[in-house]
C-alpha cells in the first residue's frame, strides 16, 4: 500500500519537465537521476544483501 508522500512523488516524476526563463529544460533531482528512491526498494536492497551476507558466511562455515 503505498503512502502520501510515494503517491506525491510519482505524480512530481510523471509531470512533465519546465522550461526555465532563457528556454532550457529544468529537471528535478529525481528525474536527473531517473527514478524513485522510496522506503520499498530500500528495505529489498538491504534484505537482499544481508542474505547474500548470510549465503557467504554459510558457505565458507561448510567449507572450513
């Protein structure tokens, strides 16, 4: 279920980009970037590498 502020931030990444005053396509950090940073993708990343942590540990501990 996604909250507020997900919600408000996808709407900003979807918008369309503006135009500063001498013409020139003005972005925000997000969309430089080119994508959503939010706590979902976080909490995936850090699950995964600490089972990868826990892959590495069991496989040294059977093989020592």
């Amino acid at each position: 279920m996604e909250d507020q502020t997900e919600r408000r931030e996808e709407a900003a990444f979807r918008a369309p980009d503006q135009r500063g005053g001498d013409g020139q396509v003005v972005k925000t950090a997000t969309k430089a970037r080119q994508g959503l940073s939010s706590g979902r993708i976080v909490t995936i990343l850090a699950v995964g590498l600490v089972l990868v942590i826990i892959g590495f540990a069991a496989s040294y501990m059977t093989s020592v």
